[in-house]
C-alpha cells in the first residue's frame, strides 16, 4: 500500500522565508500535497505559496501554532505529516528525506529534526532543548492521540514529544547539517521578538503542566 504524506507549515508573516521551504519541497514526488496554513499573516506569505503551487488556508487572525498546525492535518487524508517551519534557512531534499526514511521503513513512528552545524545560536538551542524542534515526521495516527490534550500555541512540539513518552511511541532523533531558522528577535526586533520568545516559553511550560496532570 502507498502511503499518502503531506508537508504541513504553519506560517506567520515569513515572506522573507517560505519560498526557502517550499522550492525543496515542491521538487520532491514523493511528497503528495504541501499545506501552508497562513496564521493571520499580514504579507505575502500565501501568495508566495501559491506560487509553489502549495495549498494554502488562510486564517482572519492569528490564533497561533498548534491551532494552525491541527488545522492541516484536519483538511488532509495523508497517512504521513511531515511538519515544517516557515522560517528554516538552508532545508535541502537530504534533510526532508532524512526526516522521512526511518517512518517509511516502519523504524519509528515519529522523527526530531536537529540542527547541526547551522549556526551557534540555534545549534546550542537545540541541544539543550532537542524536545523543541518544529522540524518532525509523524504518523497521523499519532495526531489522533493528541486531541485528548489540552495545547497552548508555541507548545505543540513539547506536547508531542510528551505524549510520545507516554503513549510509547517510537521516536528517533535525526540530526539535519548546515540548517538553521530566523530568529524571533530578528524578524521582530529585541523587545518584540524577547516578549515572542517568553510566550513561547510559557506556552511549553503550560503544555508540560497539562500533561504531568492528564
């Protein structure tokens, strides 16, 4: 049986960065159907999609990561998610297949992309904080686990390596070389991008609380 997969991407004002993304992407057959979820974006970030041919849901207002994130995987059938940031600096085809072979081959039911010789900043980032990373192959059975929990915005990442812990489900680390992301204070300035990063961070905590507690 073939399986379907689909590329997810949650997006926020990331004209700068999407076509980085999508040219990859849209070059591999593999891949059956690229959805870009504009979260309120007030650029072009949902033309530029459309211009890889991406299909694109745009919503009014921004209602954050996790909403935009289930909102993809609810208009797909794929058996696959393959979840990408908006902002990634430097994603190639190894990274995106990578990501995809250990799923395909039935070696887990979950891949964590880690940024490995990107740049200091975000390297250092993700390995303190591996749990973290936007960069993810999930079966979408495992989604169907997730809506039991209760997740805030930036926390969907924490929240499915949590439920992967507690639901045993398999999970392997992939390192992906020479990628990296727009930072949040530079693509909104220091205090704005600082006061984006403590939301975020709240947004994780939340998400650790609630499972702890489930």
């Amino acid at each position: 049986m073939t399986l379907k997969i689909t590329a997810i991407i949650p997006a926020y004002d990331e004209e700068k960065t999407i076509g980085n993304v999508l040219k990859p992407l849209s070059a591999i057959s593999l891949i059956d159907e690229i959805i870009v979820i504009s979260d309120g974006s007030h650029d072009n970030t949902a033309k530029i999609a459309r211009n890889y041919k991406a299909r694109v849901i745009e919503l009014e207002r921004n209602q954050g990561k996790t909403n935009a994130v289930l909102t993809g995987v609810k208009n797909t059938d794929a058996d696959i998610i393959l979840m990408l940031d908006a902002d990634l600096i430097g994603l190639s085809y190894e990274h995106i297949m990578n990501l995809l072979q250990p799923i395909l081959d039935k070696k887990a039911d979950m891949t964590i992309g880690i940024f490995k010789s990107g740049r200091g900043a975000t390297d250092l980032a993700q390995k303190i904080a591996p749990f973290l990373s936007g960069q993810r192959v999930i079966s979408k059975s495992v989604f169907t686990k997730l809506e039991k929990y209760k997740v805030k915005d930036y926390g969907i990442e924490m929240a499915l390596t949590l439920m992967a812990e507690k639901e045993k489900i398999s999970v392997q680390e992939i390192y992906l070389p020479d990628l990296t992301h727009v930072m949040k204070e530079e693509k909104r300035g220091l205090l704005l991008g600082f006061l984006s990063r403590l939301k975020m961070y709240w947004d994780v905590l939340f998400s650790a609380i609630k499972f702890k507690f489930n």
